[in-house]
C-alpha cells in the first residue's frame, strides 16, 4: 500500500472531521506499506528504537513471532516525510467464521498502537487504516493505545473505550521498602508460602514445558483456549531478554510467569498459578519474588500486566502498590457494527465457557491453539 500526498489528501478529505484545520506537513506525507521494494526493515527499527513512546511490540521481532505462531495477514504502515520516517502503526488483519474479520494493532499482547512525530501524522495513519479497513470491508479496526491519542480520535469514526489499565510496581535498587509498604495479611501470605517450602527461580527455554503445564491448566481452569507452547518459544528465542519465572512445591510447577524486557522496563504479560495449590499461597509468593528479582535486576520498573477495570486481577495486583496506568483501546467501526466484546465475560460464550472448564487440559491444548489465534 502506498498513500502519496494527493491520495492521502482525498483520504482527508473523507475523514476531515480527524482536523479543522490544514497542516503543511500533509503536501510532503506519505505511507507505505513495510514490505514494498521502496521500504526497509531497517528504517522502520531505527525509528522505534529512538522513539520513547514505543513499546517493545513495536519491534519487528514481535512481527516475526506473531507470524510464525499465528501466520495472519500484517500490515505494517509506516509514514514518512520527504523519506524520512515520522511514524508508524503495525496492524494485524485477522479472519475467522467464528469472530470475523478485523484489525488488530497488536493482537495477544499489551500494547500497539499508532507512533507519530506530530498529530498530524498520527492522524495521516489512523486515517490510512481506517481507509483499508473500509475498503476489505473489516468490522473494526482495534488500536491498543498506551496514551490517548493526539486529536485524531475525536472523529466519530474512532471510539474510545477505557475498560483496562496497566498496573506498574515503581522498583528501586533495595526491594525492602516495597516490602514494607504492602500489607502485613499480604506479607503473611507470602511467609506461609516459603513455610511451605515454595522454591522460585529465572529459567530461559529450559523452563517452558513447567511454564506450560501451569498455564495450561489455569487456563483450562478459566475457561479459556489456551496458545501453543511454540507461542511462548519463539517469545524466548526471539525477543531478547525474555525469561521465565517458576515456583515449585516441590518437583511439582505451581506458579509461573514469562517476562520480557524494553529497556530498564520488565513486564510480566502472561502470569499463571494452579488453583488447587492456592491454600500455600504460591501466587502472592511468585509476585513478590518478582518484584524482589526485577529490583535486584536494575530495571526502574515492572509492569504485573493489563488487567479488566476492578476485574479480580485487578483487585489482586492492587495489593502490590501499582501506578495505575488506563489503556487507551480506539475503535474504527464499519457502519452498523458495535464495539467488539471477544472476551470470557461475554454472555454470548458463557455456555462455551463453563463447557471448556470441564474438558481435560489434554484436549484443551489441541483445541484452544486453533481458536484462540483469531482471539487477540
């Protein structure tokens, strides 16, 4: 896909509510498609790494493991003025019987969304998706936003919903203050744990067949199709930093986490415990073991990972004394279409749900793969 200045300004002309006023920097604006013999990979990598709001889904790494995992359609739009990139939106076009066929930027993970140098292009972006949205006749474009955006969703083709937040412990070099400052009930919680003789530590690669038989089963448990374990490996094998943290009782995994890096920042997207092992307390023991590695680790701070708005996760990480962090999810919706509720909550899956909690994790696992990668 190519937008030169004259087209991308027809496609304003379309959307013009985005702006009400011109901007000189639309006569020199294009956007490409990454992928297009006048792109480079390169170019698009250079601009996320110097950019500080870019997350680390933004890498093209993360393009590479979605596509080996899931192998859907990418449309990695990237603007530039007089060849110099200004901003880019990674998207993902997803097409299922089940649920449709949408955009996604990204799909499975936190955060995404549109980088720009200025609203205006930012709003050239959104506008350029919008525009391929309508033209393969998506339902809805989906934009994982970490901040609101710059004046582009103030059009009525965008939809702002706030229903999740990040939650973000703030580290410092010494963990005992972060100790100090959560409850004495929670404190107690996690000494029971240790009493029990709880045992935590990092693993790469190695430690993935004990991650996945946690996750599994607390997914199972949650009623949800559950991702291939190849997901999880191509995360370690191709996003530098990635680790894995396991407790055990024992021989036996009960509670585990994948980490990722970006920068002197640790995330914690994938976090797991097995619910018959609650009463040792192994879940509150593998946060805190977190929090207390990633202090030791250097990093400024660890994000415990998006959660529904006073959801019971929510209300769990709120223990640990979190930044509360709203996401901003923008939605462009084709006429007709509401905003898209592909989630467990659903009283449209509840029978689906509580049929899945009873299926042996065994066929869980070559089920759930084949549905849940049209779930983003």
């Amino acid at each position: 896909m190519r937008v030169t200045a004259h087209s991308l300004y027809h496609v304003w002309l379309e959307h013009r509510s985005v702006c009400n006023k011109p901007h000189s920097i639309m006569n020199d604006l294009e956007i490409v498609e990454l992928g297009t013999k006048d792109t480079c990979d390169e170019d698009w990598q250079q601009y996320v790494e110097a950019c500080p709001q870019a997350s680390l889904y933004h890498r093209l790494e993360w393009r590479e493991i979605l596509s080996r995992t899931f192998g859907h359609n990418y449309h990695y739009l990237m603007a530039r003025d007089h060849g110099r990139v200004c901003g880019v939106l990674p998207l993902v076009e997803m097409r299922s019987p089940l649920f449709g066929h949408f955009f996604v930027s990204l799909p499975f993970v936190n955060h995404g969304g549109i980088l720009g140098d200025t609203p205006e292009v930012e709003a050239a972006l959104a506008t350029a998706a919008a525009h391929m949205a309508d033209k393969t006749t998506a339902k809805h474009i989906e934009l994982r936003q970490q901040t609101s955006g710059a004046g582009w969703p103030e059009t009525s083709d965008w939809k702002l919903r706030q229903h999740k937040a990040a939650l973000v412990v703030k580290l410092a070099a010494d963990p005992e203050p972060l100790w100090a400052a959560i409850s004495s009930r929670l404190r107690g919680k996690v000494r029971k744990a240790e009493k029990a003789q709880a045992s935590f530590r990092i693993t790469g690669a190695e430690g993935l067949n004990d991650f996945y038989t946690v996750f599994s089963l607390n997914m199972r448990d949650l009623g949800t199709p559950v991702y291939s374990s190849d997901f999880f490996r191509n995360v370690l094998a191709l996003s530098p930093g990635s680790r894995i943290l396991l407790v055990h009782l024992g021989e036996r995994p009960v509670a585990a986490a994948v980490a990722v890096q970006h920068g002197d920042r640790l995330e914690l997207p994938w976090i797991c415990s097995d619910y018959t092992q609650s009463s040792s307390y192994v879940n509150e023991y593998l946060y805190w073991k977190a929090i207390e590695w990633a202090c030791r680790s250097g990093a400024s701070e660890l994000d415990l990972g998006r959660s529904s708005i006073d959801a019971g996760t929510y209300r769990f990480k709120i223990q640990w004394n979190p930044d509360i962090r709203p996401l901003f999810w923008y939605y462009h919706l084709a006429p007709g279409v509401g905003l898209p509720e592909l989630n467990p909550n659903n009283p449209k899956y509840a029978l689906a749900v509580q049929w899945w909690k009873k299926m042996p994790v065994g066929l869980a696992n070559r089920i759930g793969p084949w549905i849940v990668r049209n779930i983003p």
